[in-house]
C-alpha cells in the first residue's frame, strides 16, 4: 500500500530535506557512490529529487538519472527539482 501524500505533507517533507543534516546524508551518498560522467542513476523512492539533483553534475554530461516513487505528489516535487529528468 502506497502512502498517500497531500500537499502539506509533501511540502512538509520537502522542507525536512533542506535541513543540514539531510544534506549532509545526500553528500555522503554521493561520496560513496563515486559516481562518473556518463553513468546512469535510478533513484528507487526518489520522494522529492534531491537526490536526482545533487547528483546530475557528477554524472552529466552524458549520463542519465530517473526517478521514481509510489507517490505521485513526490514525482511530482521531483519533477520541479530535476526538471528534464524523466522522473
């Protein structure tokens, strides 16, 4: 069963990924994924693209990221945040 997000949830959630110490995470992600120009990303559960964002330089140009989720309000936040990204 999916959870369902409506737009206070969303944008709540939103809001939490900004905080420093969910950036931090998505930066030791990256670090760990030692990610090269021209590879390929699929974000499983992208919820609201940040990663899908924070991760188009290491891999473009060349390379690809999609995302993907359950909910349709995160592609839908994933898609304003990594626009072009075929979310």
């Amino acid at each position: 069963m999916a959870m369902v997000f409506d737009e206070r949830l969303s944008k709540q959630l939103e809001a939490n990924y900004r905080k420093r110490d969910f950036q931090r995470r998505r930066r030791l992600v990256g670090e760990a994924l030692g990610l090269r120009k021209g590879e390929t990303v699929l974000d499983v559960g992208c919820g609201p693209g940040f990663y899908l964002e924070e991760l188009a330089p290491a891999v473009e140009p060349g390379g690809q990221l999609a995302g993907i989720d359950s909910s349709d309000q995160m592609v839908e936040l994933a898609r304003r945040a990594a626009p072009g990204s075929p979310t």
